[in-house]
C-alpha cells in the first residue's frame, strides 16, 4: 500500500486482538526502512508497533478529530476500515444515530431496539426534501427514487443487502411504508394496505428463526410498487427467489422452521383445524429438530391470526385457506412416516402407519399406493420400465424431498395469489423495485466497482475491464452441455460415480480449457468457478448426493389422483417434477430444472433487474469524486490475504473481509468485490 508518509505525532490506528482496532500516537518519527514503530496508546501504553518488512505497511491514519461524526462517510479524509468503524461507532454510540451516508448509499446499523424515527410525522418532515438537507434516513432515500421517478418518469430501485440480521427486511419495509404514505391510493380499495398485508404472510411462509435473526427471511424479495399518471399507487408485484427448501425438513440446533408451522400448531385446539389432527410443534420431525419450538416474545397463536386476516384482506379465500392450512398439515404427518429397514436396499412402510393415514386423508390419495411409492423407484432405460426397492435412507430422502417440493410449490402459488390480489386495472406509468436479497449476492457493489474501473480507465492505469452484465460464459460453464452440472448429472448416473470421479472429469474437461474454471493447487476433491469479479472455491464433497436428492415422479403422479383442489393446482403445469437441490443456488441462482433449460436462471433475472431499471448512469453522475478517491484508496491500502473479522464491543458486530476466502463467503454470506457488505446498503 503507499500510505501518506507518517508525521510526527501522527494519530494511528494499530489492529487489537479484543477492541479490533485502537487508537495510538507516534512517538518517534518514522524514516523509511524502519522495521517498528514507537507507539503509545490512549491509556499510557508505548507499544513497539512492527512493519511487516515485504509489504512496509504502515498503520491507517486517524482522521481529525473534527470530520468524526461525519455524516456522510465520503467527507472523512480517510475512509478505511477503522474510519469507517470509528465513525459509525461515534454515531451510534454518542447520539443513536443508525443511518449514516457514503455517497448515495445509505449505511445502517441494526439498532436492536425500536426508534420513534420512523413516524407519520417523520414520514411528512422527509417529504418533498432533498436527500442532502435531510439526515440520512431509509425515508430520504424512498423520498429520493420516489422524487426522480416524478421528475423524470424513470422506473427506480433501490437495493438493500447486508448479512443476515443486518435489517434488510425491516428497511424494506419502511421504504414501503414511505411510499404507501406519500401516495394516496387512486382506486377505490385501498391498495397499500394490501400491499403492506402481503407482508404478514410473506413473513408466515419464507421466515424462520436461525442462530443469528428471531425472524430471518429465507427467501429475496424484489416488489415493484406500480404508480399511475397522478404518481398513486396502482397496485405492486412481487418476485421471489431462492427460497431455503432444506428448512422444511431440517433445521439446526435452536433454529425453526418456517414461523407457519408452529402458528398451526399453536392454533391446533381450535375448532377450524381439528380435522388436521395436529399436536404440538415438539410432536414433529420436521418442527422438533432444531429443540426450539418457541421464540421469546413470540405468541404463534396470535400471529396466526394476524396471517389468517392478512390473507382475508387479500381476498384469498376461506376454503383457500383451509386448503393451505390442510397442505401444510399433510407436510407435517408425512415428517413423521416411520420408514422401517427390511435389507440393505428394501424397506417398507407399515399399512397401518397413524400418520401416513392422515397424509393420505389430507391429501386424498391411496394410501396404498403413497406407501408403495415411498418405498420403490420406477427406473427407466433406453428398451424397458422397471420397480426397483429402495433402501431406508433413501425412502427417507425421497420423503424429504416431497415434503419440500410441496412446500416449494404451496409457496410459489401464495406468491402468485398475492400477485393477483395487488394487480389492479388501473394503468401503470412507472414503478419502484425494492429488492431485500438475502444471502451472498451482492448487487450494488458491482455498480461502484464498475465505476472503480471507469476511473482506472481514465487515468489510463493499466486493468482488466470485466463486464458485469455479462454472465453468460460462467453461467455457460455451469449449466451447458458438459457443463458442470451436467458432468454432475451424468456421473449420478454411474454406478461407481462418487464425488471424487466427478471432480476428475471436471478437470479433464474444463481445467485449462475454461478461463473460468479452475483447480485450487492443493485439492484433488474441489473446484474454482470465477464469478463476477471474484472466485469461489466448491468442494465436491456430497454433491452427488445433494444431486440425487430428487422428487420421486411416482409420488407426484400419485398427489395428481387426487380430488383436492388447491393440491391439483400446485401441480397444474408440472411437467418435470424433478427438483435438484441447488447447491449453486447463492451464486447462479439456478432454481431447478425448469429452469435451467430455459436459461432463466434467478441470477438472470436479477441482473436484468439492475440493467433495466437501476439508474447507472445516474448513479454514476451522483457519485462525487471524492467518493471515488477514497474508495480507491480503500482498495489500494488492502492488503491481498487480510481478512479481518471485527466485533466492536459486541455493540454491532461486523465482518469486513476485502479477499474473502470462501469459507467465509459461505460461512458469513458478505459479498465480494468493494465490501462494505456488513452494512445495510440502501
Ligand atoms: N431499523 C430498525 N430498528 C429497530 N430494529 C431493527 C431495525 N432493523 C432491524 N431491526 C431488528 O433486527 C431484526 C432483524 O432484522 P431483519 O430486517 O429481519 O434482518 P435481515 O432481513 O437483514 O435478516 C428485526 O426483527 C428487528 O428486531
Ligand atoms: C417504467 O416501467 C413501465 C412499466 O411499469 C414501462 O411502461 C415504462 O416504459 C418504464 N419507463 C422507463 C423510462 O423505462
Ligand atoms: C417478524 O418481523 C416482522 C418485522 O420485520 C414483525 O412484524 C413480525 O411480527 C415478526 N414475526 C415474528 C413471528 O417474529
Ligand atoms: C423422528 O425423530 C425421532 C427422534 O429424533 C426418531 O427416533 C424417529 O425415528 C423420527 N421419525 C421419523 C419418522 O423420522
Ligand atoms: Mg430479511
């Protein structure tokens, strides 16, 4: 890095293994070559401070003591991490202040306690302003797409991301509320209480509580809020992506399924859901595992009232319900179907199982044939159709993998009803996206890398232009012809295929072949995929598996036999009900099957969300230069292999790796490339 040089009394600041970073007072002045530097902390210390002779780093500079507090982060003098921490820390610490500007993003932290900041009359004082006069807010931002989509009558997002628990759910939500507040209604049902109702249920069906958030989506949203001439809401439209299907029939310790479950069960006694012949959450394997059936604070039997009401407001109906409710049931009984060992590829399940008999009745399908087919798989060759037994484990899989492909289907039909129910007749002029993505997809750091490129380009320093938009040679790799999941496909097939023979022929194919694949230099059992502007490392180890984790047709044909209306719609044009989980799901988004071979991956679709319908150029044109400058300088001043975690007093807790190593890209789900990914972006 080629830091400023180092004056006399120069304030620092030097790593600390508890505070994370420490302020600290040169002592001594520093000629080059020097390999420590004299230190003396805040509390008296002198500390010798070493410079790493290869790299002759020096510590990060304090900013005056008059720029903290700043805010807007683009005006300090020095943006790197420390300043960045520093001076959202003094924020938040000395005056409760959540938002904080780097240019035109809008930095949050989670407060973890509810702010007056976010009322009617908040909503009214934001109105009409300009981002600029106005504190920062998630308001002044709505206020700002909902201004220049007037002005310009150009289509707006705004993209909120952040780790999970970060507050992308609850910003979303606030920008939402804003424009409901803003924009009277021109139809004569009042559109953004249906639209606001949409979100009960979205919570109900796509959240769960996990480790780290009581109420954490498992799912990205993107809703667009039409608008009419006259700048009311029209109505809205609500695409969802990757949803956690692995949640319906697993969940880790302390963790929940989704909150839907359990407001059943706590709603088991009345009289409506009698017929479902629930218990308690704790009487299901697939509501028991994670041993943690109650959130603190969280009455289930109360929410499942307010769901109920919600989708009363959006007009799906009683009978509707209750065959959602009866679905849902049906899911739960099949959790706890025994499936008993017969030999070492037959099992079987008993004709008299209790909670078979009530999955069958749910659902209204022979009970017979469910159990033959929970059992047995129809194999199909080139000249011949034969059954085949299967072994316990993978009637249990099979199992598993229905409950979750109903689940999945049960979801995208709420979704689709919801649509309806916010679709209006009234003509559309423009709208606002807002996309709350959860886990590693990172979107908008893309745009300010672009505009990092652009500057490097200017000054003519030598860089590699990546175009972001275009995908397609890595997605080509994933999914095409001798494509690696095609390879995967084939070697699932094999009678000896295992994880290893497959990573094998992913080398011979691709390794030196594909610019974009890659071999890590000590591992014979994983892969590197160049995405976007960084690399991810896969270990192969259990893909095969995962792969193999697919719906058993026979199950569904069998579900088709019914006379249940809503469980026939689910499966209304299914044409191949074949599922793969998708462990490239975070990064490609690929969504199964289906899609797969109509390239309409979810990564697709979401950039061309951002092609379409973010303003670049505006963007670009926002972007002061200072802005610019300091990110450079941020990203000059890395260090390739730091990757520092950060955990401030455990008062917000932060990860702030420039080169992440997969491991923490899986692990922390912070995106790449910029990373100022453990703030809310707005
Ligand atoms: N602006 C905020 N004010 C108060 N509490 C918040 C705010 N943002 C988030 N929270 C708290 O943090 C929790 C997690 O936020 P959420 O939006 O669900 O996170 P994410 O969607 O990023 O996983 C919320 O349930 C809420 O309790
Ligand atoms: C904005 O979106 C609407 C659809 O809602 C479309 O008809 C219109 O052309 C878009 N406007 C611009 C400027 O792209
Ligand atoms: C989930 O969070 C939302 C706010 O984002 C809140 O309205 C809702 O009550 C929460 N539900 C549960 C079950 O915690
Ligand atoms: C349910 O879980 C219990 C305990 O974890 C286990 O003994 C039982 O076999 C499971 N039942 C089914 C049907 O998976
Ligand atoms: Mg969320």
């Amino acid at each position: 890095g080629h830091w400023p040089p180092l004056a006399p009394n120069a304030q620092v600041w030097v790593p600390d293994a508890s505070e994370v970073w420490k302020s600290a007072e040169l002592l001594r002045d520093y000629t080059p070559g020097d390999l420590a530097l004299s230190l003396q902390l805040e509390d008296g210390t002198v500390v010798e401070h070493k410079i790493d002779p290869k790299t002759k780093n020096l510590p990060p500079l304090r900013n005056p003591n008059i720029l903290v507090g700043e805010n807007d982060l683009t005006a300090l003098s020095y943006l790197h991490e420390p300043a960045v921490l520093h001076n959202l820390k003094v924020r938040f610490i000395d005056s409760k202040l959540i938002y904080t500007y780097c240019g035109i993003v809008l930095v949050a932290i989670n407060p973890y306690e509810s702010l007056p900041i976010y009322e009617a009359d908040i909503i009214n004082a934001y109105s009409g302003q300009n981002m600029g006069d106005m504190d920062p807010h998630i308001f002044a931002v709505a206020e700002e797409a909902y201004k220049q989509m007037a002005r310009d009558q150009r289509n707006q997002s705004i993209i909120v991301s952040g780790e999970s628990g970060a507050g992308k759910t609850v910003s979303a939500k606030y920008a939402m509320r804003y424009f409901a507040t803003v924009s009277s209604s021109s139809g004569e049902t009042n559109v953004e209480e249906r639209v606001l109702a949409s979100s009960p249920i979205m919570e109900a069906f796509g959240n769960a509580k996990t480790t780290r958030n009581d109420n954490s989506s498992r799912f990205g949203k993107y809703i667009e809020i039409g608008f009419d001439d006259d700048l009311c809401i029209t109505g809205a439209n609500m695409r969802t992506y990757l949803l956690e299907k692995s949640r319906v029939v697993f969940q880790a310790h302390e963790e929940r399924n989704y909150h839907i479950f359990y407001q059943m069960c706590a709603s088991s006694h009345l009289p409506e859901f009698k017929a479902f012949k629930l218990g308690c959450a704790d009487d299901f394997n697939y509501t028991n595992q994670g041993q943690s059936p109650v959130i603190d604070g969280v009455d289930d039997a109360k929410e499942m009232s307010k769901t109920r009401r919600a989708f009363s407001l959006l007009g799906i109906g009683d009978s509707d319900q209750v065959g959602i409710y009866q679905i849902l049931s049906a899911i739960l009984h099949l959790s706890n179907v025994d499936v008993k060992d017969q030999s070492a590829d037959r099992c079987s399940i008993l004709p008299d199982n209790a909670h078979l008999l009530v999955f069958c009745e749910l659902m209204g399908v022979p009970c017979e044939e469910m159990a033959h087919w929970l059992c047995h798989r129809k194999l199909q060759t080139t000249t011949e159709t034969f059954v085949k037994s299967v072994s316990k484990v993978n009637a249990v899989h099979g199992r598993d993998a229905l409950a979750k492909h109903i689940y999945a289907k049960l979801f995208s039909w709420i979704v689709s009803s919801i649509n309806n129910a916010l679709t209006s007749t009234v003509k559309q002029r423009s709208f606002i996206g807002v996309l709350d993505i959860y886990g590693s997809t990172c979107l908008s750091s893309q745009h300010v890398f672009k505009l990092e490129q652009e500057e490097y380009m200017k000054e003519q320093i030598p860089w590699t232009l990546i175009d972001f938009y275009d995908n397609q040679p890595c997605i080509n790799l994933i999914e095409a012809k001798l494509g690696i999941l095609d390879l995967l496909d084939e070697e699932c097939k094999m009678p000896k295929g295992s994880d290893d023979t497959w990573a094998q022929k992913l080398y011979n194919t691709h390794l030196r072949q594909n610019a974009y694949f890659d071999k890590p230099r000590l591992s014979n059992k994983a892969f590197i995929i160049h995405h976007f502007a960084d690399k991810v490392e896969y270990q192969c180890f259990g893909f095969l598996e995962k792969n193999k984790d697919t719906v058993n047709e026979e199950q569904i044909n069998v579900l088709k036999k019914s006379k249940f209306d809503l469980l026939l719609k689910l499966f209304e044009d299914e044409e191949k009900p074949k599922v793969s989980t998708n462990k490239f799901a975070s990064i490609t988004g690929r969504a199964g099957k289906a899609q797969r071979d109509t390239k309409k991956t979810v990564g697709l679709q979401i950039l061309k969300i951002l092609t379409l319908y973010t303003p670049v150029i505006e963007f670009e044109e926002r972007v002061s230069n200072t802005f610019i400058t300091t990110i450079k300088n941020l990203l000059k001043g890395r260090d390739e292999s730091s990757n520092l975690m950060m955990d401030v007093k455990k008062i917000f807790s932060v990860t702030f790796p420039f080169t992440p190593s997969s491991l923490a890209l899986e692990t922390i789900q912070v995106p790449t490339s910029l990373n100022l990914g453990f703030l809310i972006r707005v």
